[in-house]
C-alpha cells in the first residue's frame, strides 16, 4: 500500500495500478486498497471504473465506511442525488448503527434543500421523526447538534438550546458544536447567557 502511495506522489499511474492489483490478490479484504483504487479511477475520470472498484471493495468489505462514503460521492457526482440516496439507505441497512452514515444522509438532503420537506409535516411528527433518527444513531452527538439546528431553523429556541446542551456535554472536545452554540447565544442569547462565553 505504501508502495502504490509513493508511486501516486511520483505520477506513476501504471505502478500505482499494479500495485494495488497485486496488494488486492492477496489480500481482498483490506477495504484501504479498494478505496485507493476507486481514487485512482477518479484521478483518471473514470468514473464507471471507480464505481466498479467500489462495488468490487464492498461485496469484500461491506463495513466499510469509507467505502460506503466514496461510493455515495461518486453516485451523486455520476448519477444525481436518487442514486446517492439508494447507496445510503443500502449502507444503513448494512450498517444500521453507523452514525456516519446518517450524517452522511442528512448532509446529502441538506445540500439538496430535502430536509423542508419535514416542514409540511406538523409538529407533532417532527419530533418522531427526530427521535427515530436518534435512537438509529446510537443519540449520536452530530445528530443531537443537528437536532438543534432544526429547532434553530423553526425559531424554537428554548429547545435548540436544550439539544445543544446535551451535544457539548456528550461531546466537550468538539470544537463545531461550541462554535455553534456561541453563534446561537450571540443571535438568540441573553446577557445572562453570553457570560458563559
């Protein structure tokens, strides 16, 4: 693997290939070379061969997350946003305690404005909504920050508050979850608040 590492530094793409082809021979189940070889597909813009590589790594690593991410990336790049959805529903199923891969699904739908469609829905749903995704996550800290800012987003400010107590004090080490609660006590705070700052 490091070899094939060197070989990507120097430009050495045909190297780099059989490398990997050798490394995956022996050992088909080292998620890291199935991922280096769907990057190196990328590098070259060939997207269906990346796909193919993917694929190849994931019938041998279902587990692999890294594996699951690249795959989704490629699919929205290659296919629009459906296909992305259907890699990840089919990664959760596989791995349905992953908190990575709910991130992974909330980012894609935030980045494709989907997550409005839960504002149709009345409130009294949103919270199933929301506590069906954290129990599927393990009340993972990412998602209970990304329940505070669904409460920021509809102006409920007393509970985002709350959400984001509970996310730095499972989590005091993540720095976005601190930033996040100083810009919503310098928008939404009191005086009182602030002080903590």
């Amino acid at each position: 693997m490091k070899l094939a590492i060197v070989e990507r530094g120097l430009g050495n793409v045909e190297e780099e290939r059989k490398l990997l082809d050798e490394g995956l021979k022996k050992f088909p189940s080292f998620f890291k070379l199935w991922l280096m070889l769907g990057q190196l597909e990328e590098r070259l813009d060939r997207l269906e061969k990346a796909k193919e590589a993917y694929d190849l790594g994931l019938k041998h690593c279902p587990n692999s997350i890294p594996l699951w991410l690249s795959l989704v990336n490629l699919e929205e790049n290659l296919n629009g946003v459906t296909s992305a959805r259907a890699v990840l529903t089919l990664a959760r199923n596989k791995n349905p305690q992953n908190p990575q891969l709910w991130l992974a699904a909330t980012r894609t739908e935030l980045r494709h404005a989907y997550i409005e469609s839960m504002v149709p829905l009345p409130p009294s749903r949103w919270m199933d909504k929301i506590m069906d995704a954290l129990r599927k996550c393990d009340y993972d800290p990412h998602a209970i920050a990304a329940v505070a800012k669904f409460f920021m987003h509809h102006s409920k400010f007393k509970k985002a508050r709350t959400w984001l107590d509970k996310a730095i004090t499972i989590a005091p080490d993540v720095g976005d979850f601190w930033a996040l609660y100083f810009k919503f006590e310098l928008q939404h705070g009191t005086d009182g608040t602030r002080r903590m700052f």
